[in-house]
C-alpha cells in the first residue's frame, strides 16, 4: 500500500516538474522575443503603460 502511494506521489511530481518546465520555457522564449526585437519591447511597453492608465483614471484596460 505504501509503495502504491510513493509510486502515484513521484508521478504527481514528474507531472508537476514537467508542467514547470515548460511553463519556464515558454517565458523564456517569450523573453527572448521581447528582447531580441526594439518594436516588440514598445509594443509591450506601451500595452503596460496603457493599462496603468486605465486603472488609474478608474476604467478597465483595453483589450488588444
């Protein structure tokens, strides 16, 4: 019983570290686009800035 247990728990774990790991390459290649391309940081940028404002002046951000 306890081994079934240990068994099903280090699945669960790969599961998870799998799950981790490509959630962790995902945002770096999304990193890397970011960085690699100037008109992609402005777009980025000004989605952050526009955001920003809509909370500020109390309406929800628009949706791109």
């Amino acid at each position: 019983m306890l081994m079934m247990s240990q068994n099903r728990l280090a699945a669960r774990d790969r599961l998870k570290a799998h799950n981790d790991y490509e959630i962790n390459r995902k945002t770096e290649e999304d990193v890397r686009a970011v960085l690699a391309h100037p008109s992609a940081q402005d777009e980025a940028l000004s989605q952050i800035v526009e955001a920003m404002a809509a909370r500020v002046n109390g309406s929800p951000p628009a949706k791109a």
